[in-house]
C-alpha cells in the first residue's frame, strides 16, 4: 500500500487524465489511424491506434515494452500485470476499473482485445508511468516523453543569408525526396526535400529537433492538398531547412502526416550535385557530353525497386559495348558505383551512350531511363 500522501498524487493524476483536453482533441470519424511517438520515435504497432470516446488506443505490448515494462498476462480471468520501477497495474480485458498499487480507478474505455491483440487507453497508462503526453492536432500525433529519458529541444540558428554552398545544395536536392544534413563553418544544416510536386498544396515542416544523450531526433510533417481543394497549378518542390550548432550525433528521421518514412542517403556522406536523373534514379558522374578514357567510373544514388540498376554502354551505331546491374537500395537512396572498360577498337572521338534504367517487375518494360551521351578520347 502506498501512504496516504502517495495515494493523494495518484487520485489527482486521475483526475487530471480524466478531465484532460486530450479527451477533446481527438476526433473519432477519421481516414487515416493517429500516430503515436514515444521520446521522439514513431511507434509501429500491429495494430494501428483507434480512437473511442476521444481517447487513442493503443496496443498494449508495443507501448509498454517501449517504456521498459514487464507484463504478466492470466488467461483465466483475462487480466494483464504491468510492473515497471515500483509501480504495479492491474487492467482487465473490457473492465472499466484499473487497479494502481492496489486502488481502483475508473476508465472511460476499457482495454480491448483487437484482431488478437489487447488495445488499452494511451494517455492513461503513458502518464500513470510517469511519462508526459502532448497532442497535435495538425498531425494527429500523440507525443509520448518518459521520465527516463532526457531529450532536450535544439535552438534554430536563425541566419539572414545561407552560405552559397547550402544554397547549391538546395537546388540540386529539391527534385529528391531525401532527409540529409551538410555542416559549413561549424553550423549543420538539416534539409529534408520533398521532389517534385505536379501542384502546390504538398508541405514539408520540419516541427521539432532534439537531442539525446546520443543522437539528434526530427520530426518532420509532411501535408498534401485536399481532394477538390483550391492549389497551385503549377510544378513545385517543396523543402524546408533547419540550422543547428555543428554536432557529430547521428541524425535520425521520423515523418508525421501523409508520410510515415523518409529516405535518407545509404553508403555515401552527403549527396553532390546531380548531372541525370530519373525518379529513382540520380547520377553524379559522369556528366553528358564529356569525353572518357578507356576505362571510366559513373557513380550515383538509387531507390528503385529491389534495389538493382541495370546499365548499358552502346557505340554510335546502338551497339552494345558493355552491359551490367549494380545494386542502390529500396526505399533510401542507396550509392552506386562501377567501372566500365572501353573495348579497342572503338575510335577515337566515337560517340557512345550511357544508359541506366530499370525493368518493371509486371511486363519487363524499361523504367527510369536516364541516357548520358559520351564521346570517346584516346589516351596519346
């Protein structure tokens, strides 16, 4: 049993859990299911989050195991025990009352069992563990901050003028979908490019970075047009850039909104200027219209699927010289790089023709193309 003042704490936190604005500010009629982060991570469970009577449900191991808990399931009388630190809960399947340290509190919705998984009330376990609970309506995010853990907001470095390097890096980048970071003159930047949009109303909102005792956690929302809704008619290349004190902590990504992943670089520390691309397909080098040795690199990035980029070298009469697959990645942008060897008797200012494309996995048809015309120059 608690002492008197204990129990006291653990009446008002009930009460606060139960006359909360979170209670409010979830809407039940939604598309798409809310999301959930725990310090700073989204959190996948097998079920997606449901809400009901305004509260968000979520699946009871995925949140529980995220806080370090150890739970005890009984069959017989479908109860699950939660310990964690000192504390204990007792919560039974489709029972309104909760038993914290022994003392019943009352649920507005009882846990649930849900395509065989037991779904329980988010805020009411994540702050009966000590943990902060803050809602975002425009993403319909539940941010979940433990105790344990000590992240702290990164202060912007407001600058009225970028460095023309960011500003070359912003070009090049804007038609990639890509989370990457570059730091100049002690500042690290952080942009995340959204590609190409066939109108305006796509948004990118870099909503909050902070840091761990060991990495740099962003959070990114990403937003697009409402079917009907007025836009832009218009190309556009939605980005947005963020400006932080230098740090050598790795950078981790957690997307919010229409998006639940962002691709960032695999293989290769930061992403040069781009000479041809496709949509998944990005090359660096070399370059059209430059002239080769006998033997020369191409070098890039890719996310197609599975991975493979297939290429080809042709002589000016659509011969085929030389022909090979390199592996980028499927879903980040992986880095691709090989050398190809010039056969002899190719002439010296022959023009030749670099392509690299994929092939559709439904009817074999060529995706991706992207064609780079050479010409051949003979070493003296």
């Amino acid at each position: 049993m608690l002492p008197k003042k204990g129990q006291l704490l653990i009446f008002i936190l009930v009460f606060i859990l139960t006359v909360s604005p979170f209670s409010t500010m979830a809407y039940e009629n939604e598309q798409e299911p809310p999301q959930l982060m725990v310090d700073g991570r989204s959190l996948y469970p097998d079920v997606p989050p449901t809400i009901e009577s305004g509260r968000i449900l979520v699946e009871m191991r995925s949140i529980f195991e995220a806080f370090g808990a150890e739970l005890e399931w009984n069959e017989s009388d479908r109860t699950v025990s939660v310990y964690h630190d000192n504390m204990e809960m007792l919560l039974t399947i489709d029972g309104s009352i909760a038993l914290i340290q022994g003392q019943p509190y009352e649920l507005e919705v009882p846990p649930r069992i849900v395509n065989d998984r037991t779904v329980v009330p988010a805020r009411f376990v994540s702050e009966t563990l000590g943990a902060k609970v803050t809602w975002h309506e425009d993403t319909r995010t539940a941010m979940i901050t433990t105790s344990e853990t000590a992240l702290e907001d990164v202060e912007e470095i407001e600058s009225q003028e970028l460095p023309p390097e960011v500003d070359d890096w912003i070009g090049y980048s804007q038609n990639t979908w890509l989370a990457q970071e570059k730091t100049i003159n002690d500042i690290t930047y952080i942009l995340v490019t959204y590609g190409e949009k066939p109108t305006g109303g796509y948004t990118v909102d870099i909503q909050q970075v902070q840091e761990s005792s060991d990495e740099i956690i962003v959070t990114v929302a990403f937003s697009e047009p409402e079917e009907g809704s007025p836009v832009t008619t218009a190309l556009t290349y939605p980005y947005d850039l963020f400006a932080m004190n230098a740090t050598d902590k790795p950078i981790v990504y957690e997307a919010l909104g229409t998006e639940s992943y962002i691709p960032t670089l695999m293989n290769i520390d930061e992403l040069p200027p781009i000479v041809a691309e496709s949509d998944g397909i990005k090359i660096f080098s070399p370059a059209p219209d430059s002239s080769v040795g006998e033997s020369f690199s191409f070098e890039g990035i890719a996310n197609v699927f599975e991975g493979n980029v297939l290429y080809r070298l042709l002589d000016s009469n659509e011969t085929e010289l030389d022909s090979g697959f390199t592996t980028g990645a499927m879903g980040d942008w992986g880095h691709i790089e090989e050398t190809i060897v010039i056969p002899d008797d190719i002439e010296d200012g022959e023009s030749m023709l670099l392509e690299f494309y994929t092939e559709s996995a439904k009817d074999g048809s060529v995706q991706d193309l992207i064609q780079i015309p050479l010409v051949y120059e003979a070493l003296e």
